[in-house]
C-alpha cells in the first residue's frame, strides 16, 4: 500500500516538475526574443510602448491602463476560482469517484489543463487585444472562426460568473435565514443574487484604478482561505486522520466498496472547473501594461498555482472527510468545503463569509471578463446594439453599458440554468454550459495555429512562446479538449450540451444577419489612417 502512496506523490511531482521545465524554456526563449519591455523607464515609456502594439492592429487606446503583473494574474487566478469551485464541486465530486478523485485525478487533470493554459498563453502574447480568443481566432485564421470562437467564449464566461455569484448568493441567504430567522428558498437566493451582482456592477462602474487593487487582494484572500480551512480542519481533526493509503486506492466515498471506472471520471469532470477560465487575463490587455509578457504569465501560472492550492486544501479534507459533520447550514453532502470550514472554526460563521467574499471576488472578476468581451465583438460589430456596448465612457474609461449588460445576462442565465433542472439548484446546467463552451473557444484558435504549423508572423514575433516544446503542447491540449468535453457532455448532463447547441444556432443566425458589416469594420480597422487613430485617443486624454 504504501508503494501505492509514493507513486501517486511522484504523479503529483512529475506535474509540477513539467510546470518547471516549461516556465525554464519560456524564460530562456523571452530572453531571446527581439522584445524589450519599457517597465524600467517608466509607466508612461511603457504605455507608449503598449499603445504603439495596439495601435498596429488597427485599435486606438481606448481603456485606461492601470493593471500591473499581479493584478492581471489575479484576474485569470479568480477566474479559475479556486474557492468557488471547491465550495460547488469537492463534495459532489468525492462522492462520486470517491479519494482517488483527489490524489489520481487532479494532478492528471491539472497537467492538462496547465498544457491548454501554456498553449492559450503563447497566443495571447501575439495578440495583446482585449477579445481573447475572439481576437486570437480572428488574426491567425479567418472572421468566421473568430466570430463563433468570440460568442461561445462570452457565454462561457457569463455561465462561470452566474455560477459564482449564484454560490456566493446561496451562501449569503443561508447566513441571513438564521440571523434574521426567515425560511431560505430560491426566491430569497434570487434577491441576493440580485443584490450580489448589483455591488460588482457599482465597483465596476469606477473604472480599473479600483479593480486593480480588488484583484491584487483577491489573491491574498483565497490564500488566506486556504491556510484557515487547513488550519481549523487540522486544529479539530487532528487526531481523526485517515491513512494516506486509503487515497491511493479506488474506494468509494464510504470506504467500503470500490468505485466503478465511469464513477471515477465522472467525479474528476466535476472538478474539471479548477482548469476553465485561465484565459481571463487576456480581455484585460488593453489594460495591462507589458501585456505581451504578464498577460501570458496569467494565464499559465493561474493554472499552476490553483493545482497546488487546489490539490493541498481537497487533499486536506480528504483525509478528515468521516469526521466531518457539518451544521444546520450546510451538511458535508450539500458542501464538503463549507461544512469542514465551519466544523473547523467551531461553528463561526466568521469563516463563512470570508469564503462568500473570495467568491464575490471571482465574480467581480468574471464581469470585468465578460464586459470587456462583450466590447471587444461590439467594437467589431459582432453583436446587436454594437453601437451602444463599444461605447467607452470618457470619464471612466470603462465600457459602463457592456458591464451592465453582461450582469444582466449573466442573472438570465443563472434563472434558465434553474428552469432547464427543473427548478432545482441549476449547477449541473450551467457547468456544462460553461465548460462546453469555453472548450469549444479554446479548440478553435489552438486548431488554428496547428494548422499553422507556428509560422505566422505574429506567432513568431511573440516573446513568450514554448519553442521546439509548442507542438507537443498543442496537440496535447487539443486532444484533451476534445476528449474532455465529449465526456463531459455524458458526466454533467445532456442540458447544457443542449444550451451549447442553441447558443451556436444563434451564432449562426447573427452571422447570417451582421455577416457584411463585421467583415466591413474588421477590413476598415485594419486600413485604419494613424491620424484616425490619433483623434479617437485624444478623446480620452491619452496625449
């Protein structure tokens, strides 16, 4: 049994040891590069730098630029969110798989998802626009590929943005029910959903000098999440440890029976939200500075990091899990994470609303995301009402009517999720939704650039890249994708492989419809006079 021990430690090591071989090449290769980052003469030297990058695709400096390298990681690493995720998922997912879910299946599902993140990340360092994969799609193949690559993104973002806040809002209406002693049901969940997102739209609404500093705590709040859920979980159960043999073997979640094959990747597919997400940072490199290099250290570290935080905290409450009771708001079935948080701050719900708030964070996060998005295809007429969602307001320079629209849908989603599941708690949907989508935005551009074979001018003039290793990380990353949301469709439920098919016949039916006119914009953007450009960046008192 213990042999059993080492080589699922030496899974968990080889994984990290390849984050290490690949961040080693991508250093030695920037330093090679032709790229000369501007950080040391001075923001304003440097800015001028980014602007001179944008202004080349045909894009005027609209967006303030306020975001440096730690707040751009912090929004690709809540994104992923880590907290929400574990709060959704760790109990569902233990239950079905049982302990190897944990110590077998996320590292391997983390060396996937940190090969997809490295291959996302070289070509967010050729194209530093806000569009992600939308952008990505567009520059390398053609306007068709970029427009279903765009509007499948976007609904994948809105779907992880619904499905934080919905948590975030479950765990706020669970606390008020008992202090203020009212009945929880899906109403009361809904107002506070409501309420929930309102609060992100008014930080939002200030522009990026405040998100800045948002996303920079965000990542010391899931830190400190982390190290108190350890603590108090170790604290009380200390002595009630199980033997670390037990996770190295397929036993179901009561230990006393073995779990099937399909049980144990349906358990790991849940946990598959840990790895979806990564690309967050890049809709945010109009605002970033330096972003051909800290936008895809974002995206590849987030993923990094989440499967070490990820893989010490589920390992934690793995061996604790039998102890764990849980109290009158959240069982260990409803919520593992919740219930050993509580067990193990004695019942405070202290600890509780510091978890609600790491998870407003990462939906706070998701609606910069996702209305950045909305202007990055309004700004290319890829969407109705184009004219309304593209407008930057001078004062803030922020896109105020895409932030308020993608909060909207993002509550419109979260209630069709709860209508498809016949009123029930609208996860399963909505994971599904998301996860197909985003996977669906991720194969095209990586497709893409296989097709390519990395010749591309602006592949090859991108600083961060994996060199003779791309290939490999690329095929690998499209396989996964591939094989990974075909199964998911079977493991998360066939509703949200429905959403995903509707969502693409509306793409299909905007296509037919702003078809001339995106093409149009996109051809005028690109033959767009330096002097044009000159005057739209006057307006924002970037001169």
């Amino acid at each position: 049994m213990m042999l059993a021990v080492w080589i699922g430690l030496l899974l968990f090591a080889c994984v990290c040891g390849c984050a290490l071989i690949l961040t080693a090449k991508v250093q030695r290769n920037i330093r090679a590069s032709k790229h000369i980052s501007m950080s040391a003469y001075g923001s304003y030297a440097q800015g001028q730098q980014d602007k001179h990058d944008l202004n080349l695709f045909g894009l005027a400096q609209q967006l303030r630029r306020r975001f440096g390298a730690a707040a751009s990681f912090g929004l690709s690493f809540q994104s992923l969110g880590a907290i929400g995720a574990l709060f959704l998922f760790a109990g569902p997912a233990l239950e079905k798989g049982g302990p190897s879910v944990v110590s077998i299946g996320l590292p391997i599902l983390g060396l996937f998802g940190m090969l997809v993140s490295a291959s996302l990340a070289e070509l967010s360092s050729a194209v530093p626009t806000a569009g992600g994969v939308y952008h990505w799609a567009s520059a390398l193949g053609t306007r068709r590929w970029g427009w279903y690559a765009g509007w499948t993104q976007l609904a994948g973002h809105l779907a992880l943005m619904a499905l934080m806040n919905g948590a975030c809002a479950f765990i706020i209406d669970q606390l008020l029910s008992v202090w203020l002693n009212y009945s929880s049901s899906w109403l009361t969940t809904g107002m506070v959903l409501c309420l929930v997102t309102a609060s992100q739209v008014a930080v939002n609404h200030f522009g990026t000098g405040r998100m800045g500093a948002l996303l920079e705590s965000g990542i010391l709040l899931h830190a400190a999440v982390l190290v108190a859920v350890i603590g108090g979980v170790f604290i009380v159960f200390g002595r009630s440890v199980y033997s670390p043999e037990l996770l190295y073997t397929f036993q179901n979640f009561s230990l006393e029976g073995h779990v099937s094959p399909w049980a144990f990747i349906a358990g790991v597919l849940l946990l598959q939200k840990l790895f979806v997400g990564m690309d967050g940072a890049a809709q945010a490199a109009e605002e970033t500075g330096d972003p051909r290099i800290r936008v895809p250290w974002s995206i590849f570290l987030s993923s990094v990091y989440t499967l070490i935080g990820g893989f010490v905290l589920l390992m934690c409450l793995t061996l604790v899990f039998p102890a764990v009771v849980g109290t009158a708001l959240f069982s260990s079935g409803n919520s593992l994470f919740a219930a050993a948080a509580l067990d193990g701050w004695q019942g405070n719900s202290l600890i509780v609303l510091v978890i609600a708030a790491a998870i407003w964070g990462s939906g706070n996060s998701e609606l910069l995301i996702c209305s950045r998005a909305l202007f990055g295809l309004a700004r290319d007429r890829a969407l109705p009402y184009s004219g309304s969602f593209s407008q930057v307001s001078r004062e803030r320079q922020t896109p105020l009517a895409a932030i308020w629209m993608a909060a909207l849908l993002s509550i419109v989603l979260f209630g069709a999720g709860r209508l498809a599941d016949g009123g029930g708690e609208a996860v399963p949907s909505v994971l599904g939704f998301a996860i197909l989508n985003l996977q669906i935005a991720y194969v095209i551009p990586i497709w893409i650039k296989l097709r390519l074979y990395n010749r591309h001018r602006l592949l090859e003039d991108a600083p961060w890249h994996l060199g003779s290793y791309s290939p490999f990380v690329n095929r690998t990353a499209m396989a996964w994708l591939l094989l990974s949301g075909g199964l998911s469709i079977f493991a998360l439920g066939w509703r949200g492989a429905a959403g995903t098919g509707l969502l693409l016949l509306l793409a299909l039916a905007m296509d037919r419809k702003y078809r001339k006119q995106h093409l149009e914009k996109l051809q005028s953007r690109l033959k767009r006079p330096r002097g044009e450009i000159i005057r739209i960046e006057r307006k924002f008192h970037l001169h």
